[in-house]
C-alpha cells in the first residue's frame, strides 16, 4: 500500500509541475444562478417533437476457464456437462418511441421502448446455462427469440425539472443501469430531476423493481455478492452534482437498500492544465456502506474508496489508480446495475474485504493521427492484501480469503463510424486475462469479446 501510494503521489506531482508550463484549465469559480434558459418554455407540442429511434447491438462473448475450472450444465438439478469454455452470441435490438413535451405551464410527454433479443448461438453445449448473458430455459435450452418492455413511463415537466414515472433508466452512482450484455437493464419507480440552476443539478428516486439485462419479468432487488437469498423491495436515492469551478466537478448521492444497507457517495473530478501540451485529470471515488433496517446481509461497516490521476498529451493518455476496500465484507453494490464508480471496477470489481488495487493503463487516440474515431487501450490491474478471516456473518462466503491476490490486464481496440448512412456505428473489441489465487472468488478466465453497435433514425 505504502508503495502504491508513493507512486500515485510522484506521479501527481510530476504531472502537475508541468501542468503548470501549459495553457491552464480554467479554475474560474462558477457562482450560482438560475438557469438562464426554460425547457419547459421552449417546448414543441407532444407530436411536434416525437422521436422514433432505436439501435441494434451484436454482442458475443467466448470465455474459457483456465487452471482447471470448468463451466457445468444441469439438468433436472444433475450436471450433465462441463467445459472449459463458454461461448454466447446475440442480437439485442431497441426501438423508442419519446414524445415531446406538451406546451404550456405543465409539459406531459412519456416515452416507451421495446427490447428484443435474438440468440444466434443456441447450442446448449457453448451456453452452458447461458448465465446473465443468453435466456435460457427448463434444462438450459435457449429461448430463442424474446421482447419485453424497456422502458415505458410519463413524464410532467415545469421549468427545468421533470418528474418522471414508471419504467425507466437510472445513471448515477449509487443506482445505475448497466448496458454490457446485448440490451440494459431499467428501472420501476418515480424519479424527479432538476435543474433549475446554471451549476447544480438534483435527482432523487425511488424504485420497486428492477428489469434485469436478460429476463423478461421484473424481479425485486437482490445484492450482487450476497451468498443468501435476500431481496429488497425498494431503493431510494437522492444526490446533488455541483459544479463550484470550471474545472471542478462535485457529487454527492445517498440511498436505502431497503433492510439491506445505507450508501453515501461523495466524488470530485478536477482538471488542469492543456492536454495538447499536458492535462491532468484527478478523480477520487468515495462510498461508504453501512447495514439498516432488518440486516438481511449481516453486519456491513464498509469504507471503500479509489483515486485515479490521467495525464493527457495529445492523442496519449497514461492512467494510474489506487483503490482500497475497508471493511470486512465485499463492497456491495445492488445486482442488475453498474452502481460502482470505482476506478478499478473491470471483468473484476477489485472489491474483496480488505483489498487494495492498482491499476495501470494507456489510451491511443488515434483522431490526431488522421483516423477519427479510433482507439486503442491496453492496461493492468493486481489486487492483493484480500483478507475475510475476520467476517463473522453468513451473507457473504469470505472466510476463506486470507491473503489473497489476483491480477487482470487487457487490450481493447474500439472504432466508430464518422460520417455516412451509419454514422456513429461501433464496433469494440476486447481480450482480457485474469488470474487469481484459490480463494479469490473471480478465478483465472481468458475472454474475447466483439461488440458490434449500429443506430438508427425511423422518424
């Protein structure tokens, strides 16, 4: 730890030395005012402004488990097959429609979606149960073809605020929707968003059920590394992004995972300096998890946090991130989102009990060198210090880990299409390696993934 930290300090401190020769961001303090325009006043009429859209995504995925692992397969409760390997392919398609908003002092709009999926893979033998990745079925056959609703909900809006209810989508960071599988998950529930102020924005929320990435009912909420069965029926949440500097951004957010835990979050992203000579970004990353109500995932005391500094010359950015999990449990996030705005969350979260991380990493821009929208990114990332000798409860199977370690490095290569009849298609692939010690809960797995993502206009 004494060691990372030095490097994350030297780096700083090299960074901001010649930040300071370059054209600065500005650090201008940003008062705050009232907005200075009125959404609500500039709207359109319910059809004037509707918009039908939507996009296709191609998303395959091919794994393999190495150091003996292997993925099983059962049926009627009996394993009937393993492998090493696991592949899973399928189309996920989104077509929206959203209105526009009615004019008036009150503005109602309301927006709706469908999600369809198409398995290309169905061989029962490459799925091996499909997991989150394939819908599956019975003794692990494919369901085929299936939709459901995404989204679909009502909005009123006076001013800058708009109140939404019904199924929607959520991205902050102690609720948010997770988009890495063929279609995203959504969410049940009201939500209001303000932003009635030039530098302030405030949301809040509170949500029943949670409409996973690939199932097609509404399920309650469970946690994503619990060893129980617990559900909760509601989160609430609230939070505030504050802008005080041009260079600096604020958040803070709080939530209840309804008799599981409370969870704060406080953020800050600061930018210096002139990325054609040098930038430097600093991103720290703050949660802190406690158990409430009926503890259904035991005794949670969690203080987890990561920090991450970028330098930025050109079309190079060089990264560099510690984080650390304080407590002896998992940081804990609710299962079906990507609430973990952590420097360090990869294919692995880093987020044992008492783990510390390091992370490494180089992004290629490679617009300054004539091809607008390619990129190239490669990085590593060790885990070590994992420790939960000292758990007493049951939610979570820790008591095994003492001392372990892993590490996870990859290579990405991404492109997105700039102009013509496809215009902002994306095409990303990835290769990662992870490799952990015997009781590290992630294990040693190679995956290759290509992820093809296509919009598109109807009306």
């Amino acid at each position: 730890m004494k060691k990372a930290s030095t490097a994350v300090f030297a780096l700083s401190v090299l960074a901001i030395s010649v930040a300071a020769q370059a054209e600065p961001t500005s650090q201008e303090f940003v008062p705050t005012t009232l907005a200075t325009s009125n959404l609500q006043g500039e709207a359109k009429g319910f059809l004037e402004d509707s918009k039908l859209t939507g996009s296709t995504k191609n998303w395959y995925a091919n794994e393999l488990l190495r150091r003996g692992g292997e993925f099983t397969r059962k049926e009627n409760g009996v394993v009937v097959d393993s492998d090493p390997r696991r592949i899973n392919w399928v189309q996920g398609t989104i077509v929206d429609y959203s209105s526009g908003f009615t004019q008036g002092t009150v503005g109602f709009a309301t927006q709706m979606a469908v999600y369809n999926a198409v398995a290309l893979d169905r061989d029962k033998d490459d799925l091996m149960g499909g997991a989150n990745r394939t819908l599956t079925e019975n003794n692990g056959d494919p369901v085929g073809q299936w939709s459901k609703m995404g989204l679909a909900n009502i909005k009123a809006r006076v001013s800058n605020t708009t109140l939404t209810a019904g199924r929607q989508s959520m991205n902050t960071p102690v609720l948010a929707y997770i988009g890495n599988r063929a279609l995203p998950s959504s969410f049940e529930g009201v939500s209001i968003l303000s932003e009635e102020f030039n530098n302030i924005s405030i949301q809040a929320g509170s949500f029943d059920r949670v409409s996973p990435r690939t199932e097609q009912s509404l399920t309650k909420f469970r946690s994503e590394y619990t060893n129980n069965t617990a559900t909760a029926d509601r989160v609430d949440m609230a939070g505030v992004d504050y802008k005080p500097f041009k260079s600096l951004t604020t958040s803070f957010y709080a939530s209840n995972v309804e008799d599981f835990w409370h969870q704060y979050y406080f953020a800050f992203t600061h930018e210096l300096g002139d990325p054609d000579v040098l930038g430097l970004s600093t991103n720290l990353n703050y949660y802190k998890t406690k158990d409430s109500g009926q503890k259904k995932m035991g005794e949670i005391d969690n203080d987890t946090y990561s920090l991450s500094l970028t330098a930025t010359h050109k079309a190079h950015s060089f990264s560099v991130a510690y984080q650390e999990v304080e407590g002896d449990t998992y940081f804990d996030y609710v299962h079906d989102t990507n609430a973990i705005f952590l420097a360090n969350s990869l294919l692995s979260d880093f987020n044992g009990p008492n783990e510390k991380s390091v992370q490494l990493s180089y992004l290629l821009n490679m617009a300054d060198y004539g091809v607008p929208g390619l990129k190239f990114n490669i990085y590593q990332a060790r885990g070590f210090d994992i420790d939960g000798t000292h758990y007493k409860g049951t939610a979570y199977d820790v008591s095994r880990m003492d001392g372990e370690t892993h590490y996870e490095y990859g290579v990405g290569s991404s492109y997105t299409l700039q102009s013509g009849p496809l215009k902002a298609s994306t095409m990303r692939a990835t290769y990662t390696t992870h490799r952990a010690s015997a009781n590290q809960a992630d294990g040693s797995i190679n995956e290759f993934r290509l992820v093809t993502t296509i919009p598109f206009n109807i009306m």
